[in-house]
C-alpha cells in the first residue's frame, strides 16, 4: 500500500510540475485520469487529488 501510494505523490508532483490545474471545487491540484466506464470511456479528464473527499472535475483540453 505504500508504494502504491508513493507512486501517486510522484505523479501528483510531476502533474502539478507540468501546470496541471487546481480543482475548482476545494483548490487541491489535479490529476489527468482516462475515464474507464460511461460515455467518456476512454477519454482523458482531469480529476481532484483530494478524491474521494471531493470530487471535483474538469474537461481535459
């Protein structure tokens, strides 16, 4: 579990490195997620780091 949980810090910190934006929702930084279900599967979005506390979006552009 903490390895799993390292990996994520790191790719947290390079996201937020390469001016990924903050939630709109609780201001906490993004991450880029590919939707896996729905009908965005597939497609790209950002997702809030704090989730599942928030769950703030955005459109990935």
């Amino acid at each position: 579990m903490a390895a799993t949980t390292a990996r994520l810090e790191k790719r947290d910190r390079q996201m937020q490195a390469e001016g990924a934006p903050t939630c709109p929702k609780c201001g906490k930084p993004m991450r880029k997620m590919i939707a896996k279900k729905g009908r965005n599967a597939g497609n790209a979005f950002w997702s809030c780091t704090g989730y599942p506390e928030c769950k703030g979006t955005r459109n990935f552009e």
